[in-house]
C-alpha cells in the first residue's frame, strides 16, 4: 500500500484488512494526485499483487493462449 501512496503522492496512514475490503486513512501530499487517481492506481497495484498469488504463471499463460 505504501508503494502505491508513494506513486500517487498521498501519504497513508493506519488500515483496517477486512475479508472483502480496506478502510484506511491517507493524506494529500504536496501537488497530490485525486483521490479517485489514486484509489484507481491502489486497486490496480493490489489486483495484480493478489492474482500473482492466486494464479500460478503456468495456468495464466494457458488459459491467456486460448483465447
């Protein structure tokens, strides 16, 4: 989460993980992004951390190259 805050210029403070969903506290850094800029970036950052775990490289490329 830090690494995406860092991208998006808001600083993040406590969080909550709870099974299907985050609450936290940030902050806008000087000349931050949007708020909505930057929940976009946290929700990409963590989807493709979370399907690496989940998905084993072996079974994406087959199912990817059936198209």
């Amino acid at each position: 989460m830090v690494r995406s805050a860092g991208s998006a210029r808001l600083g993040v403070g406590r969080y909550v993980i709870m099974p299907d969903h985050v609450h936290f506290f940030c902050r806008a850094e000087y000349e931050a992004q949007t708020l909505p800029k930057f929940v976009g970036a946290w929700k990409s950052w963590t989807s493709r951390k979370i399907n690496k775990l989940l998905w084993p490289r072996s079974l994406t490329a087959d199912f990817s190259s059936r198209g």
